[in-house]
C-alpha cells in the first residue's frame, strides 16, 4: 500500500530501532497472531505471546538503563505497540498496560523506589495502573480508596474496577487519597502496590465483548498496609502525577486503536480485491473505492498525528495534553469505524467468527471508552477554545 509505505519511509528509524522493530514485527507474525483468535475464544491470558515479547526485552525500551532497561524512544514504543495490537489487541492491551502503569514510576518515583521495584518490570513483570472505581471513571476525584498513615506504613482501604492487567500484575501503580487531607482533588495521591501484598484481594474478572484474553479485574483493599517507602512523591501529590500519566498513555491508547485500524484496513482490502459479486471484483465499484479513500485518508493522517504527538514527547514537550486527548479521540473513532466497514464489505461472513473482522470489531469499541470516554476528549478540546 504506496501511501502507508512512503509515511513508514519518512520516519528514518535508528538502526537499533529498526532492528526492534524488525523483532517486533516477527513475533507478531510468528506466534502472537496465529494465537489471537485462540486466546479470545478461551479467554485465557496470552501467555506465550506476552512471554515472546519479554524474552525480546519489551518492558525495557521504557526503563532507564541503570534500572536495567534499554530506554529508546516514545515514538519507538508506540509504533512497537500498533505492531502488536494488530497482530492481538488483548496482547496488545496487556503490553501497553505495562507501560502505562510503570511509565509514572519512571517519571516519579524517587531513585531508591526505581532501584528496588523496576528490575522487576524489565525481567518481566507485569504491570498495570489502578484509578477507577464505581464512583470515580472519567472523573477521578470522585474515588474513594483511601490511603491511612500508620507509623512507617500505610494502610488501604476501597476498591477498583475494571482494572486492566489487575489480576496478573506484578506492581499496581494505585491512586487513592489520603486520609488526613480534607480536599477532593488535594487528597489524591499515589504509591506502589506489589503483588501478594496482604489485604489485597483480586475480586474476579470481567466477562467482555473484546479483549477477551487481557483481563480486566475488580480489585478489593481491606487494612492492607504498605511501606510508606512505596508513596509516590507527598501526600495530595497524586493529582499531578495522574495528569501526567494520562497525557502519555493516551497516545499509548492512540497507538493500540491504531493498530486494530491497520488490521481492519489490510483485512478489509485484501478480501474486497478477491470477493466477487456480479462477476466483478467488490473494490471495482465506484461506491466502495469511495469507502476505501475516506478511510486510507483518515488512517494516513491520524498515524502522522501520533508521529507528530511521539515527537513532542521524545523533543521533552511540557505540554501536549490536548495533542494527546486528540490522537485518542480520533484514533479509537477511526478504529471503530475501520472495523465497523470492514464488517460491512465482508458481508454475511463478516458477522461470523472465521474471519477476524468480527473480533476486530468487538475490540475496537471499548478503545471510544477507556482513557477518557471520547465525549470527554471532545470537551476538553472544545473548552480550550474559550475566550
């Protein structure tokens, strides 16, 4: 496909990335696609596609390398992980997970909780981020996991849903609030919870339309102490730090609908170039090349947007918060749509499960959903307008 081709060509990868990227690519081709209709029809966890990519040392790419990382770039990470959303979204989901959960630590923890706790990540581990509750979804302040100093512990109390990677997760970066602050948003804070960590109870996981092989879990905390060592920052420094994980896992999120969109797409044209219907070819009629054109356009420009997102991050851009709400609104539409037509040009088989286009489709949906319901991108980005 020329124009995707020539977009690829520009982005003159470092040798050493394009090497990764070559890895990446053969163990999508290898072992995590011709496992993905498996595992979502089982619903069972991943494990030799996750294995595959942590024996090529993906964890690492975002880990400093005195923690035991290969660090490349944002830009690297996200196309690593189109790769393997395309290949497996529930594969894809799992990995970038790990980043979302364990990039914050990176970026805010102190030297001695990343010495200790990131090796783990980089021997690979897995790792997930925990915010949302019943009360608390696109808005996070409503949460109500509350965070009670005692000595040199703290002590947890609450719950999470719908926690990606909840239930496999070696490290939980967790939000809460501290008990002794008197403020919605002031009271946030965060810290690290590890695995077994006693009091902490994985309540069971969700039965789902797509992503059926990452599971999404509902956490408990009953009096369960942690070392105060594990605080992230201060007490009612949470806020901050959630902002600032968000603005770079969304692009995160960008980069896993997108990958579900180029799956759609290549699905999609190789079956219409082949599929005969009144003795022609399905992409010879002039209502489908129109089709065809709306969404290779939309495709070719969302993906130079989320290059352009990567290259603010990677260029230390302080902010890029609308940029980033932008790539995710309009990447996890663009999925739902590329997968929704590529359905329709399949026909009666597109609604059957011998084609991929139909567990495409059901994995696209949720992507309008997480990170942000896209009516709260679209409100964040149409307030900043205001005068």
């Amino acid at each position: 496909m020329r124009i995707f081709d020539q977009l690829e060509r520009q982005r003159n990868w470092p040798e050493e990335e394009r090497l990764v990227l070559e890895q990446v690519q053969k163990v999508a081709d290898e072992i995590i696609e011709p496992n993905a209709a498996r595992y979502d029809e089982t619903s069972e966890f991943p494990q030799e596609s996750v294995s595959a990519l942590m024996e090529l040392g993906m964890n690492g790419i975002f880990v400093p390398a005195e923690f035991g990382g290969t660090p490349m770039s944002y830009a690297l990470y996200l196309e690593c992980t189109k790769i393997i959303a395309a290949a497996c979204a529930s594969t894809g989901v799992i990995y970038a997970t790990n980043f979302n959960g364990m990039r914050p630590l990176v970026d805010f923890g102190s030297e001695e909780q990343k010495k200790r706790l990131l090796p783990r990540i980089t021997a690979g581990g897995i790792g997930a981020i925990a915010i949302t509750e019943q009360t608390a979804g696109s808005d996070a302040t409503g949460m109500r996991t509350r965070f009670t100093p005692d000595g040199d512990e703290i002590v947890i109390n609450g719950s999470k849903i719908f926690i990606s990677n909840g239930d496999v997760a070696e490290l939980i970066f967790l939000f809460g609030k501290w008990s002794e602050i008197d403020d919605p948003r002031g009271a946030i804070s965060a810290l690290i919870l590890e695995k077994n960590t006693p009091g902490f109870t994985v309540l069971g996981t969700e039965k789902k339309m797509g992503h059926r092989a990452a599971s999404t879990a509902s956490l408990a905390f009953e009096d369960c102490r942690v070392p105060r060592a594990n605080l992230i920052g201060e007490p009612g420094s949470g806020l901050a730090t959630l902002l600032v994980a968000l603005n770079k896992s969304r692009p995160s999120m960008a980069a896993h609908a997108l990958g579900i969109a180029r799956a759609a797409f290549r699905d999609m044209v190789a079956y219409i170039n082949e599929r005969k219907q009144s003795r022609r070819n399905i992409i010879d009629f002039q209502g489908n090349q129109f089709l065809v054109a709306d969404l290779a356009s939309e495709l070719a420009l969302v993906e130079n947007w989320l290059n352009y997102v990567a290259g603010l991050i990677d260029g230390g851009a302080a902010d890029f918060g609308l940029e980033a709400s932008i790539s995710k609104l309009r990447a996890s539409d663009l999925a739902m749509r590329m997968a929704t037509e590529a359905v329709q040009m399949h026909g009666g088989y597109g609604y059957c499960s011998d084609y991929r286009v139909e567990r495409l489709m059901r994995d696209a949906k949720v992507t309008q959903i997480w990170e942000g319901a896209n009516q709260v991108h679209r409100q964040l980005i149409g307030r900043s307008f205001r005068i």
